[in-house]
C-alpha cells in the first residue's frame, strides 16, 4: 500500500551502498555485513504527545527518529549502516500527509547522508503519529562499548552540555517562540529537536572507555544504568557539569544544575575513562568538536550521588528533580 507516499520516502533519502544489495520495494531488504564485523542493531520508537509535542516541524521528527537511533549505536561504538522506518500516520487529506512526507524525509536525510546510511526498508500504516526507526551499524568483535566494564576509580566524564534539550522542552511548554531572548530559546529548541549524536566520539572511545551509555533519559538515570550493570556506584560534583551559555541565561543556578543532572533527551555520552587516560581522551574529543568534561568517578557501592557546591551530598529525593522522572 501507499506506493507513492513509499516511492517520495525513497527518492528523498537515496543513498548508495555497496552492501545494500536489494533495498526499499521489496518484501525484504538484502545486505550484504561486511566479514569480520558484528552488528549493532537499536530500535526507538518516538510518539507524539509522548516523545514530541503535537505541532512539531516534520523536518525535525524525521531528524530526531533517526538521532536517537544513531545516539544508540554511538554509545556502543559503533559506525552506522542501515535503516528500517515503520511509520504510523493519522488519516488525512492526502496533501496533508504528502507534506508530512516531504518534511520528515528531509529531516531524516540531512542527518543519514553525511553518515553514509541507507533507508533499505520499512512500513507504514495508518493510526496516531508514531515513528520508528531501526539502524545496523558495525563494529569489530569484541570492541563495543557496553554499561557494563567500568572499574572504581574510573573517572566519568560526559560529551557536549547536558540540560539544554530539557530546557529547550520547558520554554516550549511556556509557550516561548524560537526568537525570543537573544537566540538562547532558538538554541536550546535546537538541541531538544535536532539532537546531534555523538558518532565520531563513540568510535574514538573504542579500547579506552571502559563502559558508555547515551543520556537519553537523563545523566542520573542513564549513569545509574553504568552504575548498575558495573556493579558499582558513582560520585559526581554538581559544580562540574557542562552547561551551555545558552541554559545559564535562560535558567537560575539551580534550575540549570536540576536540569543537567534529571533532564533527559540531550544525546550526550555519558562515559568511564581509567585516569591515565582522560588527558588524551579529552584531547581526541575536544578534536572532534564535542569536547569532554570530567564531572565525577567510579567508586564502590551503589547508586549515583551528587556533592553541591559546598561539599554536601544531595538528596537523592531532592524535589527538582521529580517532575523529570
Ligand atoms: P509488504 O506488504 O510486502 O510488507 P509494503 O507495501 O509494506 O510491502 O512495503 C513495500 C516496500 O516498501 C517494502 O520494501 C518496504 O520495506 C518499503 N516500505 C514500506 N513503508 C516504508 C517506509 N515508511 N519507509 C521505507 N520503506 C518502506
Ligand atoms: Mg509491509
């Protein structure tokens, strides 16, 4: 069904690849994995209301659904490959959905086609908006990146800024316009709607970061899951934590620092280093644009706790943190 629809989702996200031998119009798709590799594969779904506020620009659901996506295999060290998209669309005039199309495929293909991905397939139905992609990235035996692996004294260090896509959601949920305040409503809508994932930072972690996830749900959620899988606990100073400018003007001090540590969706990597190796890991990322700051380190234990400004640990039930749960 939908041949057309299917036939605009094709011409908009073309991409050659060697290893795609049969790719959308099919009953399947047929890739060829290059030998000596193993797959990394992730699925996310995204729902609007849920996971994007209705009214969002197609251009940027089509971005995002792949973003997260490529986040996933970023924090597994892996480089991206494929794509498979299922796509849920409400009933509507038949305009309506082709500029729904033309946006989404747009949005979707400025982020595949500098990372070489090819849409090889997918389906689409009809019901409430929702959206997910699937990807297949490669990565040599035995060196992903996983939560688990993280040792104590580990140091963690996070990519990028955290706070800003959660900050960019409460400006929107206050009804503020993309050109209000000096650009830094613009910036933080930015960052919720076009997350950038970190690809070239998960493959220059390969063999020296011990354990890695992606903030997707927020750094002490996601550092949680490290914490968890590793068997350990971690320490992390308030006062270290990456900030943009952007949040800081936007948001008091301790708004700000709420937001960095429960907001979720910013697509940063959230990674342990062994300390002998966080000067050159640092140096390597600062090279790749995104930079990475050191916020805290692996001890024995469980669970993430956080020291403020003044030395004193916070509660883990501190009350800025709840509505992010
Ligand atoms: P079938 O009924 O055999 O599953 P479909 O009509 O669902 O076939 O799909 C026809 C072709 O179009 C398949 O190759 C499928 O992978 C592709 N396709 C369908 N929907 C999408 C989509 N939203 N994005 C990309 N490819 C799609
Ligand atoms: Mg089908």
């Amino acid at each position: 069904m939908e041949f057309r629809l299917i036939d605009r989702i094709r011409e908009r996200t073309a991409q050659g690849r060697e290893d795609v031998r049969l790719g959308i119009g099919d009953d399947a798709a047929l890739v060829a994995p290059p030998a000596g590799q193993e797959l990394a594969i992730a699925i996310d779904t995204l729902v609007e209301g849920v996971h994007f506020p209705a009214g969002t620009d197609p251009a940027d659901i089509g971005w995002k659904s792949l973003a997260v996506n490529l986040s996933d295999l970023a924090s597994m060290g892996a480089s991206p490959a494929w794509a498979l998209l299922a796509l849920t669309l409400p009933r509507q005039p038949a305009e309506h959905v082709q500029a729904f199309i033309d946006g989404f495929a747009e949005g979707f293909a400025q982020l595949a086609q500098p990372h070489r991905l090819a849409l090889i397939g997918g389906d689409t139905t009809r019901g409430g908006l929702s959206v997910s992609v699937a990807v297949h990235g490669f990565v040599p035996p035995g060196e992903a990146l996983t939560r688990a692996g993280a040792r104590a004294g580990d140091v963690v260090l996070v990519t990028g800024t955290l706070g800003d896509a959660a900050a960019g959601l409460q400006l929107l949920q206050r009804g503020a316009r993309v050109d209000e305040g000096d650009g830094r409503a613009a910036f933080l809508i930015e960052r919720l709607n076009r997350p950038t994932p970190r690809l070239a930072a998960g493959l220059a972690l390969r063999g020296r970061a011990t354990a890695c996830i992606d903030v997707s749900d927020g750094l002490l959620a996601d550092l949680g899951h490290i914490c968890e899988e590793s068997s350990l606990g971690a320490e992390i100073e308030a006062p270290l934590l990456p900030r943009s400018p952007m949040l800081l003007g936007a948001f008091d001090e301790r708004s700000a620092r709420d937001l960095a540590l429960a907001g979720g969706d910013d697509y940063e990597l959230c990674f342990t280093v062994p300390p002998a190796l966080v000067a050159e890991v640092q140096g390597d990322l600062a090279r790749l644009g995104c930079g990475a700051t050191r916020i805290g380190r692996m001890v024995e234990g469980y669970g993430v706790r956080v020291r403020d400004e003044q030395g004193h640990w916070l509660e883990a039930t501190h009350r800025g943190w709840d509505h992010f749960a």
